[in-house]
C-alpha cells in the first residue's frame, strides 16, 4: 500500500474507533469491539461504510472493509456486531431456538440486541454497559422518566432525548391512547401505552386499581416526594415571575396609560414584530414566548395589565379598577393599531365575573363572546393577524396549592385536581366559546390547555420543575421549559 493510502485508512480507524457522544454509550469495551460495531452503536457511519467510499484505499481495500457493515443474514445485526456477540453472521437463527439474533436478549436486560444496538445505543453483550449498577433496560438517560425498556418495547420512543417528536410535551407525559393516563403512569402500573384498555375488561387503565387501596391509577400516577431539586424552592416560588414584572412595564390598578416591553432577536431584514396583550395570564407565557422569539428572530412586544381581561367586558364588580382596565383596553388598541405588528397574541383568564346589563356578576357566554369579538377585530385592523391562546386549567385557589404542597412533602398528588372537576369542566367549554369568537372576528383560538395539562390529572411538578407559582399562573420555569409546545400554536408569519 502506498504511504498515501496508509495515512488515509489510518484516519478512517481512528474515526471508526472514536469514543461515543455523550447520549450515546461511553464504556463498550474497545479490546472485544470491532471499529464497525463501535461507529454503529455511536451513531456514527460504520467503517465499512468510510473506507468504501474513500477514494485513495485500493478497490480490493474497499471491498474488503465494507464487508464489515453488510448482514447477509437479513437480521437487521451488522456482521461486526454478530462476531462481537458470538453469533453466526451467515445464519439469521444462530441457536435455531425460532428467534432470530436481532430479536435475541443475549445480556438478559429486556431489550433485543437490535433494539439495543439501534434505539439505546448500549452493548448488547452487557447487562450493565456503563458499569453504574443499573441494568441497561432500567437506565433512563434522557430522565423523562421513562426507562430505556420501556420506551424501546413500548412507546417506541428515543431513549435518548426527552421529547421524540418535538412537540414540546416530554415523552414520559404524552398519552397516546388518550386514556388521560400519561405513559409514565402507564410504565408505573404496567399498563399498555396503546390501548385505553390494557386488559379488555370493563375499566379503562385511568380508572384501574393496581394496589387495590380503593384509589383510581390515575389518581395515583404522579405519587411520589417532592424532590430536592424543585425548580424554583416552595419558599421562592411566588417570585418566579415574567421578566415583563421586574421591568416595570406590566400595568396595574387603576392605571389606563399601555406601558410596554420590547425585546429584539435576529437581523434586522426580514424581522416580525409581534405584540402580546392581555392579562396576567397573557403575562405569564413571556417566558415560552421570548423562547419562541429567539428561535424565529421577532422582535417581540408586551402590552399587558393585571386583573384586564381581553373581552371587552367591564369587571364586575365595576369599580374604579374596572372602569380603568375598560379605558386602558381601548388605549392599548389604539396603541398597537399604531404600530401594526404582524400578529398579535392575546391571552387572558377565562373565568371573569363581569356586569351584563342589570346582572352585577355575569358569567354568561353569550357576552363573553360578544366582548371577545369586539376585541379582537379591533387587535386585527388592517394586515395584523391575531391569534387568542385559550386559558390554562385552574390549579387550585391562589396561594392554597402552595401551601397544599407544604404540607404533602412526601405524596404532592395530593394536592393535583382532575380535569373532572365542575371548574375544570366549566373552564373548558370556555375553549368553544373562545374559538367562535375568534372565527367570527376572522382570528386564529389555539388551546393551550393539553401543552400544560396533557393528562389527568394537571400535573404540580413536572421533571423536577414546578408548574404553577400561586396556582392560578403558570411559573417562569416552567413556561419556558414548554416553549416548543407553544411554538406550535403559532402560524408561521410571511413577509409585509
């Protein structure tokens, strides 16, 4: 071979042998590991692959290297993996057991070596591949609680990133039965993630009693301490806020003047400006919000109030604050009338008490939407769009969740209502009233209530974050932690 050719191949095995990425697996044993089998189970091309392609290795070098990456056998194991697992590479049933070598467990883990060689990334020849103490099919890398066995065999999603799909709801939440039990309850009472029924008998998996103490699985599902890493502490949770509070620029009282943040992300050619107005409820998604501005280069505006719904609605019980929200609604429009942003995104709690006509303490949906109408063509004057983002679930009463967790350390389920709730029930049909309004005003409702609360029931604590900082508004760690979610609510915006 020529030093030419040498210099290349030994660049090839070097990077065929590198040691894998963080996610993937860091302690395969390189004295019994072929270079194939180590860039298979890295993620990175196999070195077959490599030297087939280099055009300085000789064509019989090729062939013979890219040998390495074939399974003339059809059982999905490259023939380095076999050879590292002892298995016949020629033949797809080494043992002649009726189970092919890809679908064998040869460490015993509960995951098939091809699953794990294709979806964990760990050695399918060790029951424990980093040496921690936890079998491979217990480990949960991505920590969304979900263990590696669990979403390789069952949910099919990646063990190694929190949120497969991208949808901004961890795999370990979603509930793709919609039996309102997440998979992480599923995994927890040995349910099947793909059926509302895992057993066929009369009781969906939600309603089963696994420990038979009398209390729905579902009920049960986030049983468990509050863990030490709580983000933010109990004791800090109600300063958790939007950065729009500690900027001064968020209105309150019986103030009618439109006070306004603004924070600019990407080149100044081809920017959007979008406007987010609203209540405190509006407020508390600038966390998710700045996220999904940074992400797609806005420049991104906040005109908010405390206690000022986006219905054009006076507040019962119409004292001095109401009378000023109604005055500071009318100038907020004429002030983001003036700027005309490309979309504006309003927000508010849905769950008003307001005067209608004689009745002091309305809650009739008829006029809420009339107010919400009204709203929003005036938010949409001329090429803006408008998008209305529907209200969370309500958590519990302000300050009454907190204290509820205080006092619950070791079980926080405790303290988590069900979406069967007569106010979580009431509170969703304020998502059917807020989307006619919106069609009849020509704007876009998008719910946000399943990126928030995506099973039953709404979760306090979520991988190690605390969702709600009163129990009425979502906390600033949170909001952010689901940007992606709320990024998918919002339509792509074009050119003026």
């Amino acid at each position: 071979m020529r030093p030419r050719q040498r210099a290349s191949l030994h660049a090839l095995l070097a990077l065929a042998l590198a040691v894998p990425t963080a996610g993937a697996v860091a302690a395969l044993r390189p004295s019994t590991v072929s270079g194939a089998a180590m860039a298979v189970r890295s993620g990175e091309p196999a070195f077959g692959a490599i030297a087939a392609t280099d055009p300085l290795a000789s064509a019989a070098t090729r062939g013979t290297l890219a040998q390495e990456d074939q399974d003339p056998d059809d059982d999905g194991l490259p023939n380095a993996i076999e050879a590292d697992l002892g298995l016949d590479p020629q033949d797809p049933d080494t043992d002649d057991d009726g189970i092919e070598d890809g679908d064998e467990d040869t460490d015993r883990d509960g995951m098939s070596n091809l699953l794990e060689v294709r979806r964990s990334r760990t050695d399918p020849s060790r029951r424990d591949t980093d040496r921690d103490g936890v079998p491979d099919g217990k480990e949960d890398p991505d920590r969304d609680g979900l263990t590696n066995r669990f979403e390789v065999n069952r949910t099919r999603t990646d063990p190694r990133h929190e949120d497969t799909d991208r949808d901004g709801v961890h795999d370990g939440l979603e509930d793709p039965d919609r039996d309102l039990l997440a998979n992480r309850g599923e995994q927890r009472f040995g349910s099947n993630p793909n059926r509302r029924n895992s057993d066929g008998d009369r009781r969906d998996d939600w309603h089963e009693d696994a420990d038979h103490d009398g209390v729905p699985n579902g009920r049960e599902q986030d049983a468990g301490r509050i863990p030490g890493s709580l983000r933010p502490r109990l004791s800090r949770a109600t300063d958790d806020v939007p950065p729009i509070h500690e900027r001064s620029c968020h209105s309150r009282g019986t103030s009618t003047t439109p006070r306004a943040c603004s924070w600019t992300f990407g080149p100044r050619k081809g920017r959007r400006l979008v406007v987010l107005t609203g209540d405190s409820h509006a407020a508390h998604w600038v966390p998710a919000l700045l996220k999904v501005a940074e992400h797609r280069g806005w420049k991104l505006m906040t005109i908010t109030k405390s206690s000022c719904p986006v219905a054009d609605v006076l507040v019962a019980p119409g004292d001095a604050k109401a009378v000023a929200c109604s005055t500071w609604r009318r100038n907020a429009w004429a002030r983001i009338q003036s700027l005309k942003p490309d979309l504006v995104i309003a927000s508010s709690l849905d769950s008003y008490a307001f005067r209608n006509g004689s009745n002091a303490r309305s809650k009739s949906d008829s006029a809420w939407k009339a107010g919400l109408v009204r709203s929003l063509r005036n938010l949409g004057r001329g090429p803006t769009k408008v998008l209305m983002l529907g209200d969370v679930y309500p958590w519990g009463a302000q300050g009454a969740v907190l204290a509820c967790l205080r006092g619950h350390t070791r079980d926080f389920s405790v303290c988590q209502k069900t979406r069967s709730s007569s106010t979580a029930s009431w509170v969703r049909r304020r998502d059917q009233v807020g989307a006619a309004a919106a069609r009849s005003a020509g704007a876009i409702f998008r719910s946000t209530r399943h990126a928030v609360c995506p099973y039953d029931p709404c979760a306090l604590i979520v991988d190690r974050i605390l969702v709600t900082r009163d129990g009425g508004h979502l906390s600033a760690t949170y909001s952010r932690e689901i940007w992606r979610a709320i990024d998918r609510l919002i339509p792509r915006l074009r050119g003026r």
